[in-house]
C-alpha cells in the first residue's frame, strides 16, 4: 500500500476510535476510605467534581482524585460541588486545587457548622479558597453543563426539595405505609446539595449524606423523583440509618446500587437490607469490602474495589461508562472486570 492511503486509514482509524468513546458519560467513584470523591466527565469532555474526600498529612484523597482526573485526560475541573461542609467532602479541597485548577464552586450556601470544632476549619478553608466563584444552588437549578446532551436538575439543597417533582405521578407511594419517620437532622448531612442527572433514557442520582427525614420528605406520600438508573447509596451507605429511609430507596428502584463506603463505616446490615429489596435491582458494587460487627454483608469480591483495611487501601476506584444509548459498563480498576447493563 502506498504511504498516503496507509496513513488516510491509520487516520481514520484513530477518528473512529475517538468517536466511539466521545459519546460517553463517564463517572469515576474514587476511593477517600469512606468520604465522598464522584467525577463526572461529559460526552464532550466538560467535569463535575462531586466532593474532594478527607484531608490528610499526605494529601492521600486529592492525590487519588488527582489521578483519575489524568485517567480521563483533564486539565482542569470545571466545576466541584461540594454537597456539604463535612470533612469527608469538603477537607481534600485545598490541597486537590493546588494539582489542578478547579474553575467554578457550587454549594447549598453557608456552613451552619461554622462554630464545630470538629467541621468549622474545613468549612474556612472552602470559603477562603472559593471566594468569588461561588455559586449556591436551589432546588430546581441546573445544574451549568454547557454539553446539552447532560441534563443534571438539583433535587435538593439547604434541606429545602425541588418544588416542581421530576415524577408528575400522583399515586401515593405504597411503601411509605407504617414507614420508620426520623425527626429532622441537624447537621450539615440534612443540608446537603443533590442532584439527579440524564443522559439520554439514563439517571444518575447523587444525594451526598442526606437524612431519612429529607429523603422521606422526597418520597412520601408521593414519590417526587421517579425511578432511577443508578444510585449512589445516600451516606456511604446508609450510616448508622441516618439515611436510607427504606419508603424513598425501594421508591426510586434503580437498577444498579454504588455504596461508596470505608471498611468500617457506612454499608451496615441494615442497609444491605435495604438494598436487596429493591424491585429490579441488578447489581450493587461496594468501594470497601465491609468489615466488623454488624458488617458482615458483601456483594461477591469482583464487584468490590477494594479489599482491605484502610492501612493496607490501594484506593481502587469504580468507573460507570455509559453510551448515548443508555448501554452502561462498570469496570473495577482493582481486578478490570467488567459488567454491562441496558438502562430500561
Ligand atoms: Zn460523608
Ligand atoms: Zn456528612
């Protein structure tokens, strides 16, 4: 073969390849040994950071972060948002913003944890650093893709519900019959800022640590939200069932559970419960195998990215690509296996 047409075709090759995996919504959930650190990177390339995991001496959760953003080939973030002013979410922020640049802060508002001891000093480095690119969301915003394929609508924020429900059905939802109520939280767990996303027939729902009082104000009597496709378990998994109000979980029955858990924390038995009754659910994939009392429930060791006890942690992540037509493949960065699914 002459060398212009080898080269048309090496040429036309690499276009289809780049073709084929632009039309992806990919979605990494990385390890921050029981925080939260969910990327989201568009079809056309545009990210959404959703929390930055713990702060540490090392900087271990940025720096894993870090990572994934090179895996998806980013140079910038576009936009982080932190779902709530709680160590776990908002403490790796500083230190990711001096790996990479991060454009654009989205937020419920202000802390009311400011004063804590415990919450107050991550919640001062936030406002130092995002100062003057804030922006505070309200339920019913959209959330700013430019990529029109990407329809993300905040579902809550600052303990306030979407007026407007995404479900227009007005049977009331049977599963909030004798339901469990909680009295409301006051934490910044209530508070956080949460969203539903759709590409296409697909829906990603990623409440942060809301609480059962909030999720069953979404739920009951009628279901505001809909069905979903994949749902990031509220709180690591329901911990110690301060969220994962069984009325709204089995209301919104999605296919595919992701428990973004630590060893020890989050991912009880009680939310494992939960879980498996779920009408229609296909999978759950666990970041942590779960360990010690009242932990004794785990999906089988594929679906799990990582094993051991966070001094041992590699910090494998999960990555959910999904196709313009709705196919989704979970791939576990510890072990490559790999599962596909159809969005109904
Ligand atoms: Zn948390
Ligand atoms: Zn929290």
């Amino acid at each position: 073969m002459r060398t212009p047409q080898r080269l048309l075709l090496v040429l036309l090759a690499a276009l289809a390849t780049l073709t084929a995996s632009a039309g992806n919504l990919d979605i990494y959930w990385i390890d921050v040994e029981g925080g939260g650190a969910t990327l989201l990177v568009s079809p056309s390339g545009e990210s959404l950071l959703v929390d930055t995991g713990n702060p540490t001496p090392d900087d271990r959760d940025a720096k894993r972060i870090f990572a994934a953003t090179q895996k998806a080939g980013l140079k910038k973030i576009d936009y982080l948002l932190i779902t709530h002013f709680h160590g776990d979410h908002v403490g790796g922020a500083p230190a990711l913003a001096k790996l990479i640049p991060i454009q654009h802060f989205l937020d419920h508002g202000d802390s009311i944890e400011a004063n804590d001891p415990r919450s107050g000093p991550a919640w001062q480095a936030y406002k130092t650093l995002a100062a003057g690119k804030r922006t505070t969301l309200h339920p019913g915003d959209k959330l700013p893709f430019k990529d029109k394929a990407m329809n993300a609508v905040v579902i809550v924020s600052n303990a306030q519900t979407i007026k407007t429900p995404i479900d227009s059905t007005k049977t009331a939802n049977p599963f909030c019959q004798n339901a469990a109520t909680h009295p409301p939280d006051t934490t910044e767990n209530q508070r956080s800022a949460g969203f539903l996303l759709s590409y296409g027939k697909f829906k990603f729902l990623d409440l942060g640590d809301l609480t059962w009082d909030v999720e069953t104000s979404l739920a009951c009597p009628l279901n505001q939200i809909g069905t979903v496709t994949l749902f990031q378990a509220t709180h690591h998994g329901f911990v110690n069932d301060f969220s994962g109000a069984p009325a709204f979980v089995q209301a919104i029955r999605p296919q595919l559970v992701i428990v973004n858990n630590g060893p020890t924390k989050g991912w009880q038995n009680s939310a494992w419960d939960t879980v498996q009754k779920i009408q229609g659910l296909e999978d759950t994939w666990q970041i942590h195998r779960a360990m010690g009392p009242n932990h004794d429930h785990n999906v089988k060791d594929d679906l799990i990215a990582n094993l051991e006890p966070t001094d041992a942690c590699q910090g494998h992540y999960l990555k959910a690509s999904i196709e313009p037509n709705g196919k989704i493949t979970i791939t576990n960065s510890r072990n490559g296996v790999s599962k596909t699914y159809t969005t109904h």
